[in-house]
C-alpha cells in the first residue's frame, strides 16, 4: 500500500509492479528461431520495460529474472543465461545509473560463483546512491528458499539469545526477507498466458493484483504495460475487508 492510502483505494499507478517474464521459448519456437533467440529478444523487453516504467512513475520493479528451479535447465541454455546477464550488467548499468535508477539483486548469494558475486554486488554498488526507480532483479532467487533462509536467521537469532520467540510477527519476518526495506508489490503481472506464480514473492505478493496476459515476453510492450496498469486501476483492493458500498449496506446487530 502507498503511503497515506487507506485500504481499499489503489493509485492510480502502483508504486511497486513485479513481473513474472515467461514465454521466450514459446515466441522463439512460433518462429522456427533457436531458444537463444527468445532470450536474447526478451532482454530487448526487459529494457523496455525498465525504461516505460520509469516513465510512467513505478517506484519498484521487480524482474523475475532466473530462479532457483531455473539451473535445472539444460546447462547450454542456463549459460547464454548468464552471458545476456553478464551483457546486460557491462552494457546498461551505465545507462541505468545515469538515468538515476537504483538496481537491486533478490535471491540466495552463497552458491554463486564468484564471478557472478562479483557482478551482483558491482551493480548494487554502483547504483546504491541513485534516488530514482529501484529495479530489483531477482536473480537464483526462490520464493520458498528465500522463507527458509528467513527462518533460519531467526532461529540462530532466537538460539543466540539475540532475541525471544515472542518478539517474532510479521513484521519483524518481512524485515528479514531480501526485500525487508522495500514496499510489497501492488500488482504482479506475468505473460504468455500462463496462470500460476512459479515460486515468485509469495510472503510479499499476499494482498497483490495479479494481472495475467496472453502476450509473450519478448512482444511485451509499452501498451501491454498500460493494459495490466488499466486492469489494476479497474480493481478494488480490500484487504480482507468489504468493499466500501457493500461495508455500507451491513446492518450492526
């Protein structure tokens, strides 16, 4: 929720829109191209992406860029993978910097090869002073391992006499998550038509909108931003509550 809204308004923009990006394959395959191909072009949508949503106001974009489950993938795919990250990381982050966006990388670190640490915390580094839109890329990230690693903390925490059991709420577990000092996202869109979450921010997508769009990553547009925007605003977001006409309606006993 945006600062000063109350439950059951949305704004007009949300400030936090994660994005499940899927159907690089798919796009490739309807065109007879190599798998390589629709990654390479679902980067061109990335950068898109990043660019209309700055323009349009989005405080935080989280990108689902490669997931946990994704090294189980044939080892020539999940290497020109890393090269489009790599590519990425030496092409744009100059761009990104200059354009005042501030990158962030969710997900585990610990069994990263060190080339690839080194290019996480070089792009958190060198964007940490910037004021502008924070893109999150959510990189060997997965939702559950993300809770367990949480848990973890806690438990060494509690097991060190750092702190009770007692003092443990939501609160204090959000904090604690890789994404602890950012807002949780508002509206979660993902494409190609696929309707599932794959594993993608479940604590912090609790109370999202989720907008589902038949369109391909690698086709993913300005105007389909728009559209999952448009769907957003036409919702009403209640938080367990009722919405505010039937909230009116109900009788006190």
């Amino acid at each position: 929720m945006s600062v000063g809204q109350r439950p059951g308004e949305r704004a007009e923009i949300p400030s936090h829109v994660a994005v499940i990006m899927d159907g690089n394959g798919r796009w490739a395959q309807l065109r007879g191209l190599p798998r390589h191909e629709g990654h390479r072009r679902g980067l061109e949508a990335l950068r898109r992406t990043v660019k209309n949503a700055a323009d349009l106001g989005i405080e935080v974009l989280t990108l689902y860029s490669f997931s946990t489950e994704n090294w189980r993938r044939p080892a020539a795919e999940v290497s020109f993978l890393m090269t489009l990250l790599r590519h990425f990381v030496e092409k744009d982050l100059a761009e990104l910097s200059a354009a005042n966006v501030r990158v962030r990388v969710i997900g585990g670190r610990e069994d990263l090869a060190p080339d690839l640490l080194r290019l996480v915390e070089h792009a958190e580094a060198a964007t940490r002073g910037n004021t502008g839109m924070i893109l999150v890329v959510a990189f060997n990230y997965g939702s559950r391992d993300e809770i367990v690693r949480t848990a973890r903390q806690l438990a060494a925490d509690v097991a060190a006499g750092r702190i009770s059991p007692a003092s443990i709420d939501e609160s204090s577990f959000s904090l604690r998550l890789d994404t602890g000092d950012l807002p949780d996202p508002e509206l979660v869109i993902r494409t190609s038509g696929e309707t599932r979450i794959s594993n993608f921010l479940l604590w912090q997508a609790a109370y999202a909108e989720f907008v589902f769009t038949p369109v391909l990553w690698p086709d993913f547009d300005r105007a389909a931003l728009e559209e999952a925007l448009a769907e957003y605003r036409r919702r009403e977001r209640r938080f367990g509550g009722l919405a505010e006409s039937s909230a009116r309606n109900v009788g006190v006993a």
